[in-house]
C-alpha cells in the first residue's frame, strides 16, 4: 500500500511561490554591514538618531496638507477659465500627478506620520485623504499596509503580484501599462466597490467609499462643473494615476524577493527633482530607507539615507543612478 505524501503547509506554498516568482533582481555582493555610531547592523537607527529623525514638523505639514488639497482646485478652476478643450486634455495627466501626490499623503497618514495629535492625523489623513485618493476614508488601508511592512513578500503580503515575476520583457510591460492607461487598472480596483453594495460583507466599506465621492462631486457641482468630476477627477484616476501608481510600486520592489535584509526586499534608487515631482513626492522616493524604519517621517528620510550612505550600509554598487535605468532593467527579461 503506497502512503500518501502529506499535503504541503501554506508556509511551503508560499516559499515555492517565492521561488519561481520572485528574486529576479535580487543585488548580489552586498557587503556586510557591521553597524556604525549612528545605525544597527540592519540598518535601522540607533534610538537617540531615531528619534531625532522621528520628530514631525506639524507646521509645515499643515501648509504641505493645504497646499495639496488647493492645487487640484486651483487646477479646475484654471480650465474654466481658459474654457477650451484642450486645456482639459492637457489637465488630465496634471490632475493625476496632483491625485498621485495626495495618495502620498494618504500614505503617511497611514503611518500616523503627518501630524502628532493622533486625532487630526486620522481626521485629515486617513479620512479625508483616504477620500480622495478613491478610498473608504477608513483604516482599511493601513492595516493592508502594515502588513506590506512587517513582511514583505510574505504570505500577508497585499500586493505579492504587482511586484512578482521581474524582470519582464519590454512587450509584456508595455501591455500592462496599455491597461492602466486604458483603464483596465481602475475598474478591477474599483469593481469590489460596485458589486460590495449587493453583498452585505462589504456594504459599509462600499458606502463609505461612495459618500467620500459624493463629497468630491459636490464640490464639482458646488462650482457648476458636474461633468468636470467625470472628465478632471475620474478619468485621471482612471489613466495616468494608475500607469504612476505601477511605475512607482515596481520601482520599489520589482523583482526583489522576502528576506531579513532589507536591501533585498526594496531598491535603492538616486533621486532627481522630476520623478520627486511627478511620481515619488514627498520623500517616497527614499524607499530603502522608509521599509528600514518606517516610523520616520517623509521630511527626515533623506537625512535618514545619506545616514545609510555615508556609514557604508547603502553602496553605490547597489544604487540604481535614474528610475530610467531601473524601469529599463526591469523590462530587460524574457518572461512575458
């Protein structure tokens, strides 16, 4: 009588997945980091640097919040001014760019970095901000993205896909960019919003998120521009948004692969003035540097990463020069 294999564990299922779909871009020959006056061994910082570089500058993070929420409005009026087609052709990657970087806002909201009164850093970040960025204004979010942080690649891992299978081909790459940009993206992220109201699992969240676009879409309506909600708030989300959102989460991740070593599991790339203003804003940019501790604020984390730089845990040898190079390595492979 044959005896049946026993059935793989989940935690064998995900390290073969691990195996065949991940670690393609993996650095090799990184040096061993002994840790200096400043960092850990594993790079993160030692407590009195930490809390240096963890103190929130509550101020200019209000003028940064205002500030981010008055440009798309700024924008929508600036194309009722002009009133000509194609200055709402022009504004739609615009308005995508400022919705990219109001999500970044999110994001740090998330961490309860944007303010330290616990209260107005949900109120305004996770919220209001969570809102916009066609969320459900609640902590969904950050829980999914504590758990991007606590293991990363790991079974609990919420975006194991997106950054799976790099490096692609350069056809295969394009073909998901066709998606975002074509709004395929959009509509598998926002369908569960749509079929949550006929489930009664979901109807909350469904809910929360439709009354955080009827604000958005009252404000349109407020200003006499109904249809401009469609054509300046849904259709950037829905195209240039999502195509920034892939390009920046690849260029964190792509082709890496779980590990207790940080360097393993997020690129390091050199930042420059237009990929910060265009898709990495408000420090995002400096990813390394944010999964080693993810509790310093976005303003402290090039203080952080030339910390990482200057005490040998970060090399040039493994310092990407330009997302340009990046992007192009992570399309350099024959899968497709």
């Amino acid at each position: 009588m044959t005896a049946t294999a026993p059935a793989p564990t989940p935690e064998q299922i995900h390290e073969a997945a691990l195996a065949r779909m991940t670690g393609g871009m993996v650095p090799t020959g990184l040096p061993t980091f002994a840790g200096s006056q400043r960092l850990r061994p594993d790079g993160r910082p030692r407590p009195a640097f930490r809390d240096e570089l963890r103190r929130i500058d509550d101020v200019r993070n209000v003028v940064t919040a205002i500030g981010s929420l008055a440009a798309p409005a700024l924008l929508v009026a600036l194309v009722v001014t002009v009133d000509h087609w194609l200055a709402v052709v022009a504004a739609v990657p615009a308005m995508a760019v400022l919705q990219n970087r109001l999500f970044i806002l999110h994001h740090e909201g998330a961490h309860r970095l944007l303010f330290s009164n616990r209260t107005w850093n949900d109120l305004i970040g996770i919220t209001l901000f969570g809102w916009i960025a066609f969320g459900t204004g609640t902590h969904s979010y950050r829980r999914a993205h504590t758990r991007h942080h606590r293991d990363e690649f790991g079974p609990k891992e919420p975006d194991f896909l997106l950054y799976s299978f790099y490096p692609i081909s350069a056809a295969s790459l394009r073909r998901k960019l066709t998606r975002d940009v074509g709004g395929v993206s959009a509509y598998r992220i926002l369908k569960p919003r749509l079929t949550g109201l006929f489930t009664r699992r979901y109807l909350v969240n469904s809910l929360r998120f439709f009354a955080g676009q009827g604000v958005v879409f009252g404000l349109f309506l407020a200003a006499g521009q109904p249809l401009l909600y469609l054509l300046l708030w849904v259709l950037p989300y829905a195209t240039g948004y999502q195509v920034l959102n892939r390009l920046r989460a690849i260029a964190e991740h792509g082709g890496l692969t779980r590990s207790s070593d940080r360097r393993e599991t997020s690129h390091h790339v050199r930042q420059s003035w237009l990929p910060s203003l265009v898709m990495v804003p408000y420090g995002i940019g400096w990813h390394l540097a944010h999964h080693l501790d993810s509790g310093i604020p976005f303003r402290n984390l090039p203080a952080y990463t030339r910390a990482l730089e200057e005490d040998g845990y970060i090399t040039p040898e493994h310092t990407w020069p330009s997302y340009r190079a990046l992007w192009r390595a992570l399309a350099s492979g024959g899968r497709s």
